[in-house]
C-alpha cells in the first residue's frame, strides 16, 4: 500500500528544541537549588523523560533533583496549585527567552529533516505536523523557519486531550488529511511519538538525537532498519520503506 501522506514531529525533528528545553530545566533547577547542578547531569535527566508530557517532564525533574519543596514556596508567586506547575513557570520564563531569538532557533534545525520536508513537498505527499508543543510556539518556530505553509495539517497539543504515546494526535492529523493511517508514514525523534505513531496504525521511521539514541538502542519499538542513526542514510531508508509499501 503506497504511502500518501508524510506527517512530522516538530520538537527534535525538524527543530533541536530539546536542546533548547534542556537548557531551560537546567536554569530553572539551578534557580530553585541551594546549590549548582552541573548542566550536564541536568541533560542526562531530560533525556530520560524526553518526548513526555510537559506535566511528566517537570514532576520527574522535580523527584529526580529533590526540588518539591523549593518549587512548591513559589506557588503562589505565580498562581499556581502544584509545585510542577510552578517548576514549568519557572523553566518557561527561560525557554521564552531562547525562542525570542530568531537566530537561536535557525542555528539548531535539523537540517536533514527539514531537507526531507522540502522533498516530499516536492512529491505531491500530503503533510502533517502533529507535535506536543504548544500553538503559539508552533507558529513562532515555523514562521522564523519558514515553513508554516508547507504543512496541510498542523496539531499541536492544544488540539488533542490525550498527548504521546496515545495516538489520538496522530488519528486526528490523519483524519484532516484524508488520508488512511496505513498510508501514513511518521517521522519521529522519541520514543514516546514512536509508541503514539504506532499505536495510531502507521509506518515510522525514527531519526535519532542526541537525547533519543540509548533509548532506541534500549528499546525495539521498530525494526533496525527504520531507525536513522546517520543524518546521511535518512533519504535511503525512507525510499526503502516506500518500496516495500
């Protein structure tokens, strides 16, 4: 069955916002710390809850760190009812700050990702975006990349009640596509958006970072040949999977 619709991750797929989101915790940690934490044992700890709900991330940072206390005296600064809510107030004010910076964003796409967009434009494949990001920085990252009107379908996590691994973001895009989920192929970077493209009924071909490496070494989520470790294999491997489909 040939595959006519390609739909696309955002955080870690086409932009490195992982990395700038690891920044972000590791700035908010050290601000409710009584002491330095080093960043790189701050980014080890993301790439464990990487591709989660922002809920998730922040209340396994906060019992990872030892931080629910700290967090919880700044509730009320920011109106909140749960110490990780007050963390992700905290961790946005940076994360804002690096998203303000055009430049910031442009210097951390991933290039190979973005060329494969432009190539399945190119083909005449419908294509989606389905991504746990928030809208308002959705439209802010593809407007600086420019790439709002590439996409027939954009999903954010404003759109969907559930958020990765459930598939209800993936069905969804699916379904403004008009398109049939087995005719649906998924670029993802996590393993969390893996299980949800899965678990909607598609193809997945997963483009590994830096956060996301161990964790399909770890996990068989897809067969070996799916998964792209080398940037430079990636226009291969989704020709492969499209001849056998």
């Amino acid at each position: 069955m040939a595959i006519r619709a390609v739909i696309f991750d955002l955080d870690g797929t086409l932009v490195q916002t992982e990395r700038l989101k690891a920044y972000s915790y590791t700035k908010a940690i050290r601000e409710l710390s009584a002491y330095t934490i080093e960043e790189a044992i701050v980014i080890n700890a993301f790439k464990d809850v990487v591709g989660l709900s922002r809920r998730e991330v922040a209340q396994g940072l906060l019992e990872r760190f030892h931080l629910e206390e700290a967090a919880r005296s700044r509730m009320e600064e920011f109106g909140v009812e749960t110490p990780w809510q007050a963390f992700v107030q905290i961790r946005l004010q940076f994360y804002e700050q690096l998203l303000s910076d055009p430049q910031m964003i442009l210097k951390n796409t991933w290039s190979h990702n973005i060329l494969l967009l432009e190539e399945v434009k190119k083909a005449g494949c419908r294509i989606g975006l389905a991504t746990m990001s928030y809208c308002p920085q959705v439209n802010r990252v593809l407007e600086i990349l420019n790439l709002k009107d590439y996409f027939d379908f954009i999903a954010s996590r404003d759109d969907v009640e559930h958020g990765k691994p459930d598939p209800e973001i993936y069905q969804m895009v699916a379904c403004e596509l008009d398109v049939p989920a087995e005719e649906c192929l998924v670029i993802e970077d996590s393993p969390t958006g893996v299980k949800a493209a899965l678990a909607a009924g598609m193809k997945v071909i997963a483009v590994t970072t830096p956060f996301t490496k161990t964790a399909f070494s770890k996990n068989k989520l897809v067969d070996d040949r799916w998964i792209v470790n080398d940037p430079e294999r990636l226009p291969q491997i989704v020709k492969d999977l499209m001849r056998e489909n």
